[in-house]
C-alpha cells in the first residue's frame, strides 16, 4: 500500500506519523538535526533555509508548549510564520476544515504544521493538500487525538541515540497512561524502526490498550518487575482529566504504584536515563528528586526537540 | 470636498474607501499588484519594500482571516507586523480608541491595518493621524461596520480584470445580502470606477437597502431574471445572524430562492466566473458543486487578495 | 549583601528592580537609549544588535500595551521575539513556573520579559536561571505586582532628563494611588539614584503605604500643598478595581480632591511637565484639557520607553 506520506520518490513529503517509515528515513532525520543541534548554540541562531516560505502553526487544540517549539524552529530557519489558533477563528463561523486549509493554501503557504483532538485529522489534510496544492505543499502532524506525535517520537530517540548510541542492545521501559498517549505510540513506532530488541510498557490494567502485545511490546503491570535492567525509563504525562474519571482510584494511588521515584528508578540499570514529554505533573508520574536528579534528561529532550523540528521543516522543503 | 484619503499632491495617504477614488488610482493599484502576484510564486517570497517598518494589525472586531492576509502581504514585504486583539486589551481597561492610536504612533508606527465594527472609525482614525502625527502615518480599513472593505472591492476587481480582461462590456451580478455588506458597496464602487456598464444587485426586498437604485445599479429579487446572461456572479456571505433573525425565513428557504446552484449558474454566461468573499456558507449562498466547479474563482482571489494587499501597502509607504 | 541583578563584574545581569542600582549603571542605560531614540526615526528602524537572539515575552499578567512595546524594541533590535499568553497554557496544565523556564531556557531563550501578579516574580526566575542555566540567559521585568516597574522608571527618568536636563535641582510630584503603584515606587528609586533633592507623594490616606516618609519623600493629602512650585508632576493610574473598592468614596470625589486640572497645574512652575504612564482614566486621575496640552509629555514618554527597552535588551546581551 502507498504510504501517504511520501513521494513518488519515496521521500518525505509529509510527517504525519512514524509508522511505515524505514530506519534509512528516520536515521536521516536524526543526523541532519544532530547538524542543527548546534545552530542553537551560536551566538546568531539562524540558517537561511527557509527564507521566504511561509509556515502556518494550525492549532485546532490548543497547545502553547508544542506550538513554541515549532515557532522556534521554523524562525531559526528564517521562514516566516504565521499563528492560527482556529478554535477562536474561521470554524466558529462555520467554515470547513477543508475550506480554512484551501484558503491558507491559496495563500501560497509553504508548511501547515497542525495538532487537532482528532485523529487522522492531519491525513485528511495532506491527502486534499496533495490532490488541490501539489507538492510545493507540506503537512506536519503536531499531534492528532491518541493516534500519534511523531516529531516527539523522534525526539525521544534522538535523546535515546546521544546517550546510548546503539539502540540494539537497550530494553526500553514506557510507564503510565499507555491508552490515551499518542507520545508513547510514536514513541514504540520510533524505537522499533531503529531496532530496539525489547520494549516494554508498564501501567495499570484501565490505562493499557487491549491487545497492545501484538505492537510487539512486553506487558507489565508492576514496576518492581518491568523496571529491572531497563536503559530507558520513558515516563508519560497522566492528563488532569484521567484522574478525576473512573479509570485511577486516585492520584495519590497513582503514584504509589506507578511514580518514578528514587527507589523504583534503583531498579533500573545505574545508567538508565528518565524521560518524559512534559509538562510533568510532580508528584503524580514522576517524583522531583528524579526529575531533577542526575538521570533524567527531559531538559535535553526539550533542546534535542528544536533540532528535530528544523530537521523534519528542512527536510520537507528540500524534497 | 477634499477627499481624506489623498494627500495634497493627490495621492492616496490612506485606503479608507474606493468611494471617491479616480480610476487612475485603482488602476495604479491592480497594476502594481499584478507585479507582487509573482513574488508569491517565487521559492524566496520576500522583497524588502517595507523592511524595518512597523505594521500594526488593529483587529477591534476579530477576523482572523482578514487578518492573515495583511500579516503575510505585510510580511513578503519584509515589514514588522504587530497584532493587536484590541477587544481584550486597552480598551477594556477604559482607554479611548484615539488614545490607543496615539500611544501606538508614539512608539513610531508606519501603518495601522484597522479592522472595526463602527462604520467610520478607520476614517476617525486617519483624520486625527494626520492632525497629530504627520503624513508618515498611513491608515488601511480592513472593513468598518457595514461602510467599507476597499481591499476586498481591489482584489474582485483583480479577480475580474485577471478573467475578462476588459471592464467596459461586462454584466456583473451581486447576489445576498446586500444590506448589510461593505463587501458589496466596496464591489459597487470598485466596478463603477473602473467602467462596468451594468451592475446587478439580487436579493430579497428585507436584504436590499431601500434607494439602491441610486448608486446606479438594477435590482432584481429572482435570480431567474437577474442571472440571465451575466459575465460575472459574486455571491455574499450570509451572517449567521441574520438567518435567526426576522429578516429571513430559513437558511433552507434562502438556498432555494438565492442560493447559488448549478441550475442558477447555468442561467449565466457559459464563461461566468463565480466569486466569494468567504468564508463560505455551503449549501446555504452556495452549493459545493459550483463552489468547488470549473467556473469558481474563489480561490483564486484569495490568492489575489495578498498581492493587491501587498500593493496598497507599498504604494501607500512610498507616497 | 550581594545585588542579584549584577554579574560578578559589576553589570547588569538582569534588570529586576531599580533599588539598589548605582547611578553610573542607571546613567549608562539612560546615555544608550538617546542613541537609539534616532533608530526610530529611520527610515529602516533596525539595528542588527540582537539578531539571531530568542527573546521570550512571558505575560503572566496581560498587558497589550506593555508587550507591544518590548515586543517593537526587540524587533527593531532584529531579535526574534516569541510571545506566550501563559495565563491560557503550560501552567493551566499544572505545569509549575519554574518547569515552564527550564523548558524554554532548554529551547536556547536568551532573554526573559516578566509579567507577573506577583510581587518578587521576576527575582525567583532569574536566581533559577543563574542557576541552572548560566550567565547567556538574561530576565526583565515588566511589571511585578506592586513591587517595581524598572523600565518604567527609566523611561521616566530619561523623559525627565530630556526636557529638565539637571536632576539635581528638581522638585517632582507623584500624584495618586501610590499604595498599590509598581511605577510610583520604581520612579521614586530611579529620581533618588539620579539626584532629586525634592521628591512628593500626593494622595489620600487610604492610597498611601504606612511609612513612605522613609523611603526619603515628602507626603502631601492636598494637591494646593503638594503641586506647589514642583517642576515635574507625575500622575498615576487609578485602577479600576480601587475605584469600586471601600479604599475611595468615589471617582467623581477622586477627579475633584486629586484630578489634574489647569487649575491645579497653575500651582506647579510655568515650566512644568506632567507625565503619565498610560492607560489614562480621562476625567478620573486627568483632565483632558491638562492631558493633551502644552505641558504634557505623555506621548514623548511612549516614544522614549522604546528607547529604553532597546537599550535595556541590548546592554544585557552585552554583558
């Protein structure tokens, strides 16, 4: 089956998820943003890739942490980018989705980078961007429902690559609200392209998905017994709204038995490094001392994010 | 009269209306327009007309598509554009309008893109600009009220030229809501200048202004005879408010008298282009299958409508 | 006691408070500003300074007015300016405030404008940011509860430099509610550090703090006493919440008992200048007659506190 996605050529032509790529793909991802890694650190923080384009944040949900991040990326590339939070704006005057995307493409717009609470949403838009704006006309999905986050997912092993650097040996642990998470999704896709032999996810019995074992993931439901050994502990954010519904007793019982704290990280190897997509709820997923401590690398993760996203809008434009 | 929109040499120092304006000046316009189409097509869309100017972006009434189009016409013309939702700012904290201005044309504002509820406040504005802070201050209405939306009424007639080539021959037929559109008395205005020999307004008696005759166009309530042998269909947008109001039956009732089918369009010219402000109302004003159909221009004029935008701004800052 | 705005050379680190600061520092931003106030006037009003620099406006509390003009100063400093409204995002996802630092700082932040509700802010963010993140982070604050306003201080001081030249020979009136003012207590800092033998609270009981005789100016209750032969009278906003609060009888009461009126000003030297920091309640704190008059100087204030701010961004990257 064609994977909608890419080119006649077989070349990005949208990121809409990680599932389907191959690792020639995803690996050329990571080492181009390994070379813009270090943009950020100069004094002038700008390459001029992509002056003159313009790129479109769609925000149909909204998020100011992960709208940032590609705000960022996109201005130290030089292109020049334009903010729609669309839940205040054109669909409350009835317009269609398809109709807002036609106009911006009208528009001559370059990128469309969009996070919408329903999944597939990001699909439908590259498919008519394809068959009405040809192929000068890219689509990044920023996050759609529960269904994937691939820029995170590619964060996530680039963190992994540049402190573990062979990703073929690792045990990979996912912790908390597998269900809901489209972080962990793109994050499971991520790690088995690039070859990791074991994965696994550990939450309770209400907060995994039926069947995830056929993703080819090791169940766990204690962290006595999945956190043993592992390379990487990737932690989850437990939305607000989980905890006050009927799938957790509580918070605090949350905690108990899933929050990463300094005795469960022990389990690990003393090694392991502690991820997690943010915002963090401390206290709830992840104790601060962990957090803080000198394992995690979610600070880093945020850093390495920028530097995906120029990869993946630079990569986009050239092909 | 002095005209207030032209400076003493003639020229335009504001775009408040195209009431009043000589053809020279609207063809000036649609002619240098017509240079910044291309700029749009081009891989670096960027010239540096405006670079180091400071646009303001004054949204009293939200619009966030309206005000898209003057942030990218202002942004290929290398200008700093700053939006201001006015609605949640000074205002509510008591300051008057013109104080605003001031403070704003202290901090050496180039340009004030206004958009506003009250018909007349862009003139308000422009005329205590130039009472207090000199001719290097330049005022665009973005549409006032039911008074005005000149770049709307520039990039139809664009639209037009870019089709039919030759004004003077035309039929061009209006259809909606008449009464409550500056889009409309733009259009009317714009068309008249430029030559248009017949221009037809169609819409029910309650949506027609009473003495529309007197700007010089025929009125028609049926679209059977309004239609008929037309080069050019513009079709309003029906606010939602006006379809809960007393002023109209149904929207369903709306769509079988005026809204515009296949039927209808087959009633005009073979070569009729169709044409729409949006956003669009489908199945109310229009349906899909002219919408989205081989006469449809629509969007085509938001494509248009960025470099006519891009024009006024250029010719304004030079002026 | 160590100053936590100054660097372990005696420069400005961040720009917290004037309080503490010695008067070759202030002397410094204020020498800096008068070159930029020229880059305004340009036809191309940008410097190159701060290209390539991220600068984060962090509005915790929103202010339009205040924003935009750091957000014009950055940019005519050619830095890329990032804007977050964070009362709507991270930290409604329970996000902590310092979380939301480290992941910006993570994302390579050069420079921080602060806005926040409450007193002492700004300081808590820059000590974690020197820190966790080192001396190429840098953090202004914009307004801290009632505590300080350094900018506008400045900007108050350079306007009074302007038209006065010599500080050390001026009596200066501060007019209003002074009790919950950021500004009149920056002002009053930044008139001490340059020299002010004579500095003036007017106001009522109830609008003063216990205990202003210590900070070195005189307290006034009667505008007759208090304006009497000053050379710079500088009136406050009256919040709108004061107004409705047991705290005054009335605004009507207020205007009649504090409101600058020409009769009042008459009391102060021929020569006097009122100022005012905006927004302006006319009628309340100001009549309009004084407001848009020969002796005002409100919108010189404006136009200088761009100034200010360029000068502040640029002497922090600097250092």
């Amino acid at each position: 089956m064609h994977n909608p996605q890419l080119n006649k050529h077989g070349e990005l032509q949208h990121l809409l998820s990680l599932d389907g790529l191959n690792a020639s793909i995803v690996r050329h991802i990571l080492d181009t943003a390994q070379r813009f890694v270090g943009v950020s650190d100069r004094d002038v923080k700008k390459v001029p890739l992509l002056r003159g384009k313009s790129v479109f944040n769609l925000f149909f949900e909204n998020s100011t942490r992960t709208r940032t991040t590609f705000e960022i990326a996109a201005t130290r590339l030089s292109a020049d980018v334009i903010n729609l939070n669309i839940g205040v704006s054109s669909t409350s005057k009835g317009e269609s989705l398809l109709d807002t995307i036609d106009n911006l493409a009208a528009m001559h717009a370059d990128m469309f980078v969009v996070r919408h609470a329903q999944s597939g949403a990001p699909y439908l838009i590259a498919k008519h961007v394809d068959r009405l704006h040809g192929p000068e006309v890219h689509v990044i999905n920023a996050g759609d429902g529960r269904h994937a986050h691939p820029t995170q997912g590619l964060l996530d092993a680039y963190t992994i690559r540049h402190y573990k650097r062979d990703f073929t040996n690792l045990t990979v642990a996912i912790v908390g609200d597998i269900l809901h998470s489209r972080v962990a999704r793109s994050d499971i896709h991520a790690l088995q392209i690039l070859g990791v032999p074991e994965i696994r996810v550990i939450g309770p019995r209400t907060l995994l998905p039926g069947g995830i074992e056929q993703m080819g993931v090791r169940v766990f439901h204690e962290m006595s017994a999945g956190l043993k050994g592992v390379d990487v502990i990737m932690m989850l954010r437990l939305q607000n709204e989980r905890m006050k519904g009927a799938l957790l007793p509580s918070a605090q019982e949350f905690f108990r038995s899933y929050g990463l704290t300094p005795e469960k990280l022990a389990l690990a190897k003393p090694d392991a490094i502690v991820m997690h997509p943010g915002p963090m709820n401390r206290g709830i997923e992840i104790d601060s001392a962990v957090a803080d401590g000198q394992q995690s690398v979610i600070l880093p993760q945020v850093t390495f994010g920028i530097a995906i996203r120029m990869a993946v809008m630079s990569i986009l434009a050239g092909n």
